[in-house]
C-alpha cells in the first residue's frame, strides 16, 4: 500500500509527483490545463500495467495522444527503451510531461496538435498508438474513429486506449470489434490503488 502522504510515489518503475508537491504546485500557478489535463487520471494506470503484463516489445516508435502529463509515454520509454511522441490539443499539460520525464531521466517529443488534426504525417513510421481517458464525450466517438483509421491506413500496427468504460468509450470500441479489427477487455490493477476499467486494442 502507498503511503498517501508522501508527495510522490514509485509504480511500473516510474517516479510520479503529486499534486502537493512543490515542483507541481509551482507549475499549477502558470500552467492551467484547461481539458482535463490537470491530473494523472487512472485509465493511464490501466494502460502501464497491460504493457507490462502483456510484455509490450521494446523499441516501437510511439505516439501517446491525450497525453495529459504523458505518464504512460514515461513508462514506455522507461521499461521497453520506446520513442515517444506525447500529442495534446493543451499545450499546458507540456510542462508536466517534461518535469516528469526529468524526474524520470528520459526524453519525450511533444507536439501540439488536435485528434483532427493528426494526418497521416504524424504516423510516419509510428509502430503504436496508445492513449488513456480521451473519449470522454459523444462528439470525441467519430473523430476518433476517424483518426485511427487514417493511423491503421498509414502503417500504424496497434492501437491501445484505456478508460474508465464510459458509454462513448464502448461506442468507439464497439465499432472496431463490429469490424474484427480489435477486442475490448476489462482490466483490473491493485497499484497504485485499485483501479477497473477497460482495455480497446485495433490492430495486431
Ligand atoms: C482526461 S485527460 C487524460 C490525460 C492522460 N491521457 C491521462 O490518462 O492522464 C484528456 C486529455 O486529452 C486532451 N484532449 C482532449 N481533447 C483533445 C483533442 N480533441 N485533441 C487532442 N487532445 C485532446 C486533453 O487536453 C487532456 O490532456
């Protein structure tokens, strides 16, 4: 169990701040996430723990999109030595990714840029995209639908999205396994709380 008041705390092998922890208190008074972006959320947990488990292939090329403060990119780049590209339509959330990369001892890319936008320039060459708790509203449902079938048409192998099982998360899942293209699954971690949700993976 984590000791929930220290102001950061260690799982999959990378170091996390919290929220009370100066470095992040500092960067709350300028940055100011405006799209959910202010916090770690617990889909992106989920996400860490299914590479792990499923012992995910070391140096892919990968896009995290939504990327918030970009935890699961750490990881990858940590634990399977990844290239990781953290996309946002928020370019607040960037500082946060780049303080935790420090912490962490690697490099990420980050670029700004909305799911509309992403076309097929940005998946040259990406192996992976994944992402955690980005279909939050109806209207993300089609768009990226869209998205990942303009990165599925460009190469991308697999596409990998965690949620907590929201209604628009399911629409979006249940479209590709409609298709036979991917499988939604629940997935369930006790670290670095208990946390249930679901697992969306397009592609091989
Ligand atoms: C709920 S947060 C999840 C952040 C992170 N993936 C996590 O699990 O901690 C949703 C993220 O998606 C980003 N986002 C929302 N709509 C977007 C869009 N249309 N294009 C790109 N990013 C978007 C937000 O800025 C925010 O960082």
């Amino acid at each position: 169990m984590l000791k929930t008041r220290e102001k950061d705390y260690t799982c999959n092998g990378i170091k996390v701040l919290r929220s009370s922890h100066r470095s992040i208190r500092e960067l709350k008074r300028i940055h100011k996430p405006s799209i959910h972006g202010f916090r770690i959320w617990p889909s992106s947990w989920l996400l860490m723990d299914y590479f792990i488990r499923s012992r995910f292939s070391s140096q892919l090329n990968i896009i995290d999109i939504g990327c918030g403060w970009g935890i699961a990119g750490i990881c990858c780049v940590k634990n399977f030595d990844s290239v990781v590209t953290c996309i946002d339509s928020d370019s607040a959330v960037f500082p946060y990714v780049h303080l935790h990369a420090g912490i962490n001892d690697v490099r990420v890319k980050t670029i700004e840029a909305d799911f509309s936008d992403l076309s097929c320039k940005y998946f040259k060459n990406i192996d992976v995209m994944i992402g955690s708790d980005i279909c939050f509203w109806d209207d993300m449902v089609d768009t990226l639908k869209e998205m990942m079938i303009r990165a599925l048409d460009s190469g991308v192998k697999t596409i990998v999205f965690a949620d907590p099982g929201r209604p628009s998360f399911e629409m979006l899942g249940e479209y590709f396994q409609n298709k036979g293209m991917g499988d939604i699954i629940n997935w369930d971690i006790s670290q670095p709380y208990s946390i249930q949700g679901r697992i969306l993976k397009v592609g091989i």
